[in-house]
C-alpha cells in the first residue's frame, strides 16, 4: 500500500494546508478517503488524474471532508472516465441527488453541456456518443459495521464519535498485502476505535486540539481528543507509525509542533510524523 496526505487541515482557510483528503492505493485500486476543500487541486499536485480514483470514501458529511466532492464527480464526468463509486453515511445519496439530479445544483450546467449543439460538437470531437447521459456516481451509504472486499483490499469502517446525533461518523480500516492502515476520521476514543486500530501499520487521527489545552466543555472533550491522548492510544494498540492530522492554523507554528513532537516522543514508541499535504507513506 501506498498512502499520499493530499490535505492535511482543517475547516479553516490555510495557505499550506488543503481540508481533509487521503489517497490510499491498495491492491489493484485507488480509494480517496474524503474529499475537502483543496483537495481536486492537491489531487493533480500529487500526479493523479480525477480518473485515477476508482473508490471516494466519506468519514462524514461535513464540509471540510466533502467540499470538493461535486468537482471531482464532475471533472471525471467532463473527461469521459466511468461514473464513481462512492461509500458513506447517510444521507450521501441526498446530497448526491442534490448535486447531480434533475433538479440539483448543477442541473443547469449539465443541461447546458448535454444540450447545446457545439457542445454537443465538442463532446463529439472528444470521442463521446450521443445522447450524452449526465454523471451518476454509484452511491453505497454505509450502516456500520460494514466491510468492503475490493480487488486486493478490504475495508472495514465502524462508527466513530464526533457529530452525533447530527451526523453520523466512520472511521475506516484498510488491509492489502498484508498492511493495515486506519483512518480514523474525526473521532474521540473509545473502546472500539482501540479495537480497529489494534496493530496497524499506519494511523492517521485527527489533532484539533491540544492536550494542554482546556475544552470548552466534557462533550467537546470527550470527542475532541488531545495529542498526548491518541499517542498514549496508538501506544496501548501497538500502532506501528502515528500521524497526526487535521492542523489548525494556530497549532501550525514550528515551535509549536516541535513540542508535539517532544511530547509524542515520550508517550509513543513507533514513528511518527506530523502531516503535511503532499506526503507519502508507505506503511
């Protein structure tokens, strides 16, 4: 397996930073676990194409892990690659329809594509067919616990804690030629986040907040995980590498990611890293 951090931040704007988006290559696939802003562009950074993902994966339907969603379903359609297959909560089909339907968001671009003759001309001289169908990305909303077996690769995803009862949250486990990698998504801890990430060559969890840091309130704590807490996890595990993602501007300053990585050290024994867009892993 090969893993690249295509964006490593958060909800807010960040110059070095695109929102939350990991590609994972895995046997004979490409799957794209969630899909922020930023992330279409980090996408053709890293060397990809939008027809080189075969699998986009949701963790949650917030804006940050989903806002480029519409322009790669649409960028694929534009270039003639097959529809997408697309995994996640409820309600994914929804917000599909409401994107892609005949009364969604882009139906007035897609009318004008399908329809106007020199569009028509210019789909044509691309070695398109008539009558041009609009996209339709293959969307399987995902009831955990679920497993996918793909072509060389399983995936399993259980629920996580983050934005109940509002939305519902996965974290995902990957396994291909005998590696493991989790994405944790936005999650707090619990029991059995400890169970998926049990041994894993690679973890990626989320770093909001740091463990020094007071939360506003227990609930925010309890979801909200610091630092010093996922590494002493990941250390419980036997988690093999710990990244740590999800940088907020005001975390993102050397001294302060020096003393994570000082702190880390000394709570967790595998490797770690702090992310950055654009990295690759090879677990």
């Amino acid at each position: 397996m090969k893993v690249t951090l295509l964006g490593t931040g958060s909800p807010e704007a960040h110059v070095s930073r695109a929102s939350s988006g990991y590609l994972v290559e895995a046997g004979d696939d490409t799957l794209l676990l969630d899909c922020g802003g930023g992330i279409f562009d980090r996408l053709l950074q890293s060397g990809r194409t939008p027809g080189d993902v075969t699998h986009l994966v949701f963790s949650h339907l917030h804006s940050d892990h989903m806002m480029d969603y519409a322009r790669l379903v649409h960028a694929r359609w534009d270039s003639g690659a097959d529809n997408l297959d697309v995994w996640g909560p409820e309600p994914l089909a929804e917000v599909t329809g409401r994107y892609f339907g005949p009364d969604g968001a882009l139906s007035f671009d897609l009318v004008a594509r399908t329809e106007l003759p020199q569009s028509k001309k210019v789909w044509q001289a691309r070695g398109g067919a008539l009558p041009r169908p609009w996209p339709e990305p293959r969307v399987t909303e995902m009831h955990p616990p679920f497993l996918i077996n793909g072509n060389g690769w399983t995936m399993r995803a259980i629920q996580v804690l983050h934005a109940q009862p509002y939305l519902t949250c996965l974290g995902f486990r990957i396994e291909a030629g005998g590696k493991s990698v989790v994405y944790a998504g936005d999650s707090g801890h619990s029991a059995e986040l400890e169970t998926l990430i049990e041994g894993a060559d690679l973890l990626i969890h989320w770093c909001y907040r740091l463990s020094h840091e007071p939360a506003p309130d227990p609930a925010f704590e309890a979801t909200t995980p610091g630092h010093l807490e996922t590494a002493r996890l990941a250390e419980r595990a036997g988690v093999k590498y710990l990244v740590l993602t999800h940088w907020r501007v005001q975390h993102d300053r050397e001294e302060i990611l020096s003393r994570v990585r000082e702190e880390v050290a000394d709570c967790f024994s595998g490797r770690f890293s702090i992310a950055q867009d654009l990295a690759e892993i090879v677990p």
